[in-house]
C-alpha cells in the first residue's frame, strides 16, 4: 500500500521522484565541454590579473627601495662635501661618466666604485672601512658587487660598486659639475637606470629612457 503525503496540495512523493529522477540524469551527464572550457577560462583570467598585481606590487617595491637608497647615498655625499669641501670626483673615472647619453649599467662601475671608497672610507674594496677613514654611510654586503656574490667582500672579493635593487651598479656622475655640460646637476648625478640598459638620447625632448630611471634630478 502506498501512502502519498500532501502538503499544500504538493505531492511529496511524487516530487521526491522528480528531483531524484533530474538529479541521476544530471551526475551521468557530468559537465559539458563548454561549461569545462568557461570554468577554465575563468581560472586563467583570475591568475593572468594576480601575476600581474604581483608583478607591479613587487616592482613598485623595488622602485621605492632604490629612491631610498639613493637619498641615503646623496645625504652621505653632502656630508662628505661638509667635510671635505667638494664632492668626490676622479678625473679619470666621474668626470667622464655622462649620464645624458650612457644607459648601459656596465659603464657605471668605475665611477660608482671611487665614489663608494670615498663615501665609506673603503679605499682598498675589502668591505670595512679603513683605519683612520671615516664612514659617512653604512652599506650592507648585499648591496655591494664584487666578482663572486655568493662571499662576503674581502681583500681577495673587492667591492666593484655600489648595487641598486636591480643587480646592476648605480650610475655616478661629476662630468656636469667639471665641465658645465654632459649631465643635469651642479653638484652630481646619481642614478639606476631601473633595470634597463637602453641609451638614452642626450637630454632631448623626445627622451623616453631617462624619464624611466631612478635619479636625483
């Protein structure tokens, strides 16, 4: 004998064997091609725009660590110049340095490596400051190249130049001071070109290397 309940004027039992009905249909049809192919659209579109956030997170970071460091660095030389009454120079390596038209890292590292022994009283590039020099900065081993990164700085792993947070060395500059052309500032350029190696065109207005670099001018 078979009871059938109403409730409402619904009746149960035949919406019980309705529903199971759809519902054994359903897990035996499984999911379409198309619903597979929108799910994992979906999924790609979501992990494209993360990657990216992270990308422009992690290199808008890296930007303000090296407007950071390159304040610190110009505090430094301005108390190096209250000392000493000029700027550290070399006629021989940022005198020669023009920051209006060299984009290549590689050049920077002469220049870059006088001005960190004169900043640091490092002048024999062993990583500690000389006996009877003064400091006018304090640079951690991580933001100094020198020839085998994986060892700290000694007198056999010399510090070749001051490291911006993009693995190359920053650009110094007295060649505008010298001579009253090739640069931008008075005083000294100090600069990272950001992580590109592009030649910039000279100053001009149609320029759009230098726009991109990380500079005190």
């Amino acid at each position: 004998m078979i009871l059938r309940k109403y409730r409402r004027g619904v009746c149960v039992k035949g919406l019980n064997s309705g529903f199971g009905a759809w519902h054994k249909r359903r897990c035996k049809a499984g999911f379409s091609l198309i619903e597979l192919f929108v799910v994992i659209s979906i999924i790609i579109v979501l992990a494209g725009l993360i990657l990216s956030t992270v990308s422009y997170v992690q290199k808008k970071g890296t930007r303000a660590r090296a407007e950071t460091e390159i304040a610190a660095i110009s505090a430094a030389l301005e108390s190096y110049k209250a000392d000493n009454g000029i700027y550290p120079r070399d006629s021989l390596t940022t005198d020669l340095l023009n920051s209006t038209s060299d984009g290549n890292p590689t050049d920077y590292a002469a220049a870059c490596r006088y001005m960190y022994g004169e900043v640091t009283g490092d002048r024999d590039f062993d990583g500690t400051t000389d006996s009877g020099s003064k400091s006018y900065i304090t640079l951690k081993s991580a933001s100094l190249l020198r020839a085998d990164m994986s060892q700290p700085p000694s007198s056999s792993n010399q510090v070749t130049a001051i490291r911006d947070p993009f693995s190359n060395s920053y650009g110094y500059s007295t060649m505008m001071a010298t001579s009253g052309s090739n640069g931008y500032n008075p005083t000294f350029d100090l600069w990272s070109t950001s992580g590109l190696t592009a030649a910039p065109s000279g100053g001009s207005s149609t320029d759009t290397i230098t726009p991109q670099w990380i500079k005190n001018w």
